[in-house]
C-alpha cells in the first residue's frame, strides 16, 4: 500500500513539475537554439550559456514589451499565442507520453493530449499576461 501511494504522489509531482517546465517552452527552445548556434563558432560553453540566458530573457521580454505597449487586442493575443504554442505543444507531448501506455485507443489518446495542450498552452497565456501586467503596473 506504501508503495502505490509513493507512486501516486511521485507521479503527481512529476506532472506538477512538467507542467511548470512546459508554461515556458518557448524561452527554453530559444534559449537552446542561441546556445546551439553560439557553441557552433567554438565561442565556448560559458559564453554560449550567457547567449542562451540572455536569448531565452530576451523572448520572454520582448513579448512583455508587445503586451504593454499594444493598444490592439488583436496584437497582445498574437504575442501570447506565440508563447503559447510552443507549450501547448509541450504539453500535448506531456500527456500523450505519459497516458500512452495507459490507454490503448488512439483516438481517446488524441483527444486527452489535447486537452492537455490547451490547458497547458492556455495556463501559459495566462501566466505571461499576469507577469506582463504585474511587470508594468509599476
């Protein structure tokens, strides 16, 4: 009994953790792609680390800066997809690996990791745009 509750809470804690990587797909694969092109130059791992740290600040900034200076709503829910889709990606891909196993239709699967994305990709807008409104009211 020990050992199913054990499971069931490392496995909720997992989720928990994959959820919060996932809100910030995109700053990782910016991130990733700066430091894979900087140590390509043979720049080094320690300047290529900087170029990714600065890459990944610099996407999550720039999208901030479109939601508070756009007056268009049009524009600020462009930039949030654009943050979001990545981790509605990331979450599809989430769901989908971890119930693979559990269930056996693809179809149910299909849907379940969708629902997982969109919970994921929304969260994600949602997070970004209360950064972004917290960041700029001061």
């Amino acid at each position: 009994m020990t050992l199913i509750l054990l499971a069931i809470s490392l496995s909720i804690a997992l989720c928990v953790i994959a959820y919060n990587f996932a809100v910030y797909a995109l700053p990782f694969m910016v991130g990733l792609t700066a430091f894979q092109y900087v140590y390509a130059t043979n720049a080094g791992f320690l300047m290529s680390g900087l170029a990714a740290i600065g890459a990944a600040l610099l996407s999550v900034g720039l999208v901030i800066a479109v939601l508070g200076f756009a007056k268009n709503p049009a524009l600020r829910l462009v930039a949030l997809a654009i943050f979001a889709v990545p981790a509605a990606i990331a979450g599809y891909a989430l769901v989908y690996g971890v119930t693979k196993n559990a269930i056996d239709s693809t179809i149910a699967l299909n849907l379940l990791g969708g629902a997982g994305g969109l919970f994921i990709g929304i969260a994600a807008m949602l997070n970004l745009n209360a950064l972004g409104t917290a960041v700029l009211s001061r």
